[in-house]
C-alpha cells in the first residue's frame, strides 16, 4: 500500500500539475483531485475546472459537491481575497439552489475586495439567470464604484437578454466618472446588444 499524503501535500501536486498538464491530460487530473478526501484538495480542483473551463469534469462537480459544499462554503470567509473569490467560482459549480442561496448570502454581506464580488455576482447570473439579473442591478446603485463596475461588467458579460434594460437604466440615471463610463462601455461590449452599444455612443 503506498503511503498517505498530506493535504497539503496534494494540494502542491495538484497546482504543480495542473499547470504541467497538457489540455487533454487536465481533466483526468482534476477528476481524480474532485474525488479527493479533503475539502480543500476538491475546493482547489473545483476553481481550476473553472478556470481551465474543463468541461469533461461536470459530472465529476456535481458528484463532489454535496460532501464539500459546507467545507467550500467557509472559504467565502478566508482571509485572501483569491481564496474567497475561489470558492465563489466553486460553489456555481454545483446545485443552482444551494449556489444561489450561498452567493446571495455573500453578497449581501459585502466584500473588501470587489473582484470577489464579481465572481460572485457572475456565478448568480449563471445559476440563476431568471432572478439574478434584478438582484445584481441592485449594486448599479452602489456608493461604491468598485462594486458598480464589477455589477455592471456581470451583467454584460452574462449576455443576459435582461440584463441590457438594467444597465440601459443605470446608464441614464447615474451621473458617472470617467472610469465607471469606461465600465459600462465595457459591459455594453461584453452584452453584445447592437441596442445597447448605440445607446451608449449616443449618451
């Protein structure tokens, strides 16, 4: 029998291969890691599918997720923003419900970081992408241009077709700066709505 290793062990080949990994070997690595004891070890394997965009390793999400959404769900607190943005991109990975619920939770208690926001916004748009576009709207409203911008870029990239009204109203009612028109540019280009963008060059 060969020997245990460490959690921490594991997580330093999985990093080490995960980036040596040729495209067509990845999944099979990341499916093996999702299979993994330790939360931490599926957590990690969990973000690199997302990152990577495997595909092959869906099911092997889906499966891993009911034992490692608690120990997945506590990262949304860990002191390093990647780490919390992470767990964001995970949790979307698995059962819409239980994502929707936990990332509405996160967001509405609020992070320093803006991009862990935006990781969370966008995986809302995805799992739920009926409700989520209000909900996220809401933040276009936000004191906060961080957090303005990171809204709206989600709404644009989700290239939701509800999503076009929420910023079109943004647009004309929020007196912004130069960087926060930069954004919502940004957001027009990544909806990919014709409407929208000649709204926005007409603004």
């Amino acid at each position: 029998m060969p020997p245990r290793t460490s959690a921490d062990d594991r997580l330093a080949g999985l990093e080490s291969g995960a980036e040596a990994a040729a495209s067509d070997a990845l999944p099979a690595l990341l499916g093996a890691a999702l299979g993994d004891r330790h939360y931490r070890v599926v957590a990690l394997a969990a973000r690199l599918a997302g990152d990577r965009l495997t595909y092959d390793n869906i099911p092997d999400l889906i499966a891993a997720y009911p034992r490692a959404l608690v120990e997945v769900a506590e990262l949304l607190l860990d002191s390093e923003p990647p780490v919390r943005a992470g767990a964001a991109r995970a949790i979307a990975c698995g059962d819409p419900r239980e994502a929707e619920q936990l990332l509405r939770l996160k967001v509405l208690a609020g992070d320093e970081d803006p991009l862990v926001l935006a990781d969370s916004f966008a995986g809302l748009l995805t799992v739920e992408p009926d409700e989520s576009p209000a909900f996220v709207a809401r933040f276009l409203e936000h004191e906060d241009e961080a957090i303005v911008e990171a809204a709206a870029l989600a709404l644009g990239e989700s290239r939701i077709p509800a999503a076009f009204e929420f910023l079109r109203q943004a647009w004309d009612a929020v007196l912004a700066s130069a960087d926060l028109e930069r954004a919502f540019l940004r957001a027009a280009a990544f909806h990919r709505s014709e409407a929208f963008e000649q709204h926005c060059l007409e603004a």
